[in-house]
C-alpha cells in the first residue's frame, strides 16, 4: 500500500511540476531572461537526465559533452545543409550522437566504470580538436557557425513557442526513460548494478544491457545539445569543453543520482542558485558556494536532494519518539 501510494503521489507532484511550467510564462508574463533560464533548465534536464541513465547500469562518463556536440553539430549542419526544419533535425543529430556513442561504446563498454569515464573524457577532447581542425571548413572553426532557430525569429511570441516546444520534448525524454525503467530493461540494468556475476548467472549479458544503456544515453545528450544551439541559433566547439561535461554530473549529484527525479532537481535547484549569486553580484564566489553545497550534500545527504523529505520524516519521527520517552518518564 505505501508502495502504491508513493507512486501516486510521485505522479500528482509531476503532474503539478508540468501544470506550473506551462501557466508560467502565460501567468507572470515571463521576460525575455526567465524564459532562456527556464529553456535552458529544461535543455540541462534532457542532458544531467541522459547522463544519470548511465548509472543504472554502474557506468559513468566525465566527456558527455563529446556527444552533446555531436548531436548539436549534426543536427545544424543537417538543418543548414538539406534546409530540414529544426524539430526534424535535432532527432537525427541525436542519431549522430548515439551511433558516436556505440562506437565507443562497443570498444570499452568492457573496462570497468572510471576507465570508461576516462575514454570519454579523452573522446570530447578529440572531437573538439577534430571540429577545429579536419572540419574547420564546414564547422567555421573557433569561430563557429549560424544554426536555424526552432522556430523563425519572424513569428510572434516565437520564444514563447521555442520554450512550449522544449518543455514538451523534456517531458517526453523523461517518460522514455521512465518506462525504459520500469521495464525488463530496468530490471536487468538494475541487476547488472547490484552484482554483474550474479545477473550473468541470471541469464543477464551485461554486456548488451551497458551498450544498449550507453547508446540511450548518447541520443538524448546529442538531442539536448542540438536543442540548445538552435535555441541559441550558433554553435562552436566551446560546446565540447570540459564544465559542459561536468554540469550534468554537478546536477545529477545534487538532486540525486540514479534516480529519476534527482537531475530534474538538481539542475533546478543549481540553477537557481546559481543565476540568484550572479544576480548578487558574485562571480568566482558562485563556484566556491556550489562546491560547498555539493560537500554538504554528499556527506550529509549522499542520495541527494531527492531524498530530503525522507531525511526530514526520519528526523521528525526520532524527535516525536525523543519527546515520548521523556514524557513517559
């Protein structure tokens, strides 16, 4: 029952979450700065999100940003190159981003979870330096290049729609990974987790499970990053740089990694802290209060913040039971 129950309420606090982000805007009249902070949340939230699902199968990647750059570079130069809309090309520069992410993935899937971490953090390295310098030509080098807007900067209120549009992919990358979770898929990725030799007894191929989660999870970092440049109508190759990859990990940590709703927090609540020290006229102090934040949450809430109201349930329960033990006395 308190299973069930826990799930329903998961879905009405979702449910709310998404009410509240489409009367936003329309309500308060959101200026032009809320909603490119709102749209870039929502961007983050696909990439923290892909990134976090490497870790249902014990996997991690300290380059993501090499696949967020894919998806973002094809994506453009599809869009420029063919004259696709935008909408259309972002879900095939994912398709870059994942077939890069198989080819890696096919070579080192095998190594254990760091030196997997380590290949990727070389891999983004190499791609920006590939960008640069073999695809300087199509890719404008430094300098970078136009990409289409999602929606023409000719239409009314069109921010408006970019901004309904993203929220909409969001919302749906996080039903895929939902029900991806909730599958047999899950269930073998959580096995693999626990204990990879007793899922291989189980009839489990860890093997194919971590590939299969590692393409995933490159698909929807190349469809974030082609969200943002055409929301932002350019890219260069700063999109492969070294804090790209590590803001998702930053979130993921924060709001709670391996679980669902942890990045979403996470990136929310480091945003918003975030843009309020740069609004306070902080820089450098910006990064000494964030990695303060994460030390504290590691060491005294190591699931995240997703787990906070559980936290302060138990602490509340210890004080009732503190305070019924000395009254009885």
């Amino acid at each position: 029952m308190s299973s069930m129950f826990s799930k329903k309420l998961k879905l009405y606090i979702s449910l709310i979450a998404v009410i509240l982000a489409v009367l936003y805007p329309v309500l308060t009249g959101a200026t032009l700065y809320t909603l490119t902070l709102m749209i870039i949340m929502l961007v983050f939230i696909i990439y923290a999100s892909s990134w976090n699902f490497l870790i249902y199968t014990g996997q991690g990647s300290l380059g993501h940003a090499a696949f967020f750059g894919v998806g973002a570079y094809a994506s453009t130069l599809i869009a420029v190159t063919y004259g696709l809309p935008p909408f259309l090309s972002i879900f095939l520069g994912g398709t870059f981003a994942a077939v890069a992410g198989l080819f890696i993935g096919l070579i080192c899937v095998r190594l254990k979870e760091w030196f997997l971490a380590m290949v990727t953090f070389g891999f983004a390295i190499i791609m920006q330096t590939i960008t640069v310098s073999l695809c300087g030509e199509v890719s404008g080098g430094w300098d970078g290049i136009a990409s289409p807007r999602l929606i023409s900067s000719t239409v009314q209120n069109y921010i408006l729609y970019e901004y309904y549009l993203i929220l909409a992919v969001t919302c749906v990358v996080i039903i895929i990974f939902y029900f991806i979770l909730e599958s047999k898929i899950g269930l073998a990725f959580t096995a693999i987790k626990e204990n990879e030799e007793e899922a291989m007894a189980a009839g489990i191929n860890p093997m194919k499970y971590k590939l299969l989660a590692f393409t995933i999870s490159t698909y929807f970092a190349g469809v974030a990053g082609a969200l943002e440049v055409h929301y932002f109508a350019y890219i260069s190759p700063e999109i492969y740089a070294v804090d790209i990859s590590f803001w998702p990990i930053i979130y993921s940590m924060a709001g709670g990694m391996g679980t669902l709703a942890g990045p979403i927090i996470g990136t929310i609540s480091v945003t918003v802290l975030w843009e309020s020290m740069k609004g306070l006229g902080f820089t450098y102090e910006s990064y000494i209060v964030i990695g303060v934040l994460l030390v504290l949450i590691v060491i005294f809430l190591p699931q995240g913040l997703v787990s906070l109201p559980k936290k302060l349930k138990e602490r509340w329960d210890q004080y009732r039971e503190l305070r019924k033990d000395s009254s009885d006395e």
